[in-house]
C-alpha cells in the first residue's frame, strides 16, 4: 500500500531528493508509524509531533493506504 511521507524542518535530509520534504513510499499491510520510521532510516528519537491525516498521532498506530503521514522533529530556540 501507499502512504505519502512528509518531512519538516531538520527531517527533511532524510529525503534529500524529495521536493519540500514530500514523497510516496510502498509499506506492508499493517505496518505502523515505527515501521513507516525504521523504513525511512529514521531514529524514533528525532521525531517529536506525529501527524496522520492532519491528527496528532503515535508511533503504535497502523498506517492505512492513502495516509498522509507528517514528521516534525523537536523545535529549539531561544
């Protein structure tokens, strides 16, 4: 199944070719939001706001064909 992947701020060099951090990837029935991450190459401990489909989400979550999954990393700043 497809899911469309989008990566913001400092995650976005996990897609470097991706334009604006927005791509497609192929995922197994039934994986979750951990399987979509480890997939990815992506350590759990960079993202820190999960979204699927515009809802605040959690790594736990079954993923469903057509979803849209956003990736936010922590913010700093001071």
């Amino acid at each position: 199944m497809l899911v469309e992947i989008r990566l913001y701020a400092t995650l976005r060099r996990h897609a470097p070719t991706a334009a604006l951090g927005v791509l497609s990837i192929e995922v197994q029935e039934g994986s979750t939001v951990a399987d979509v991450l480890g997939i990815m190459n992506i350590e759990l401990a960079e993202v820190h706001i999960i979204m699927i489909n515009g809802v605040s989400s959690s790594l736990d979550i079954v993923v469903h064909n057509g979803d849209r999954l956003g990736f936010f990393p922590a913010v700093g700043g001071g």
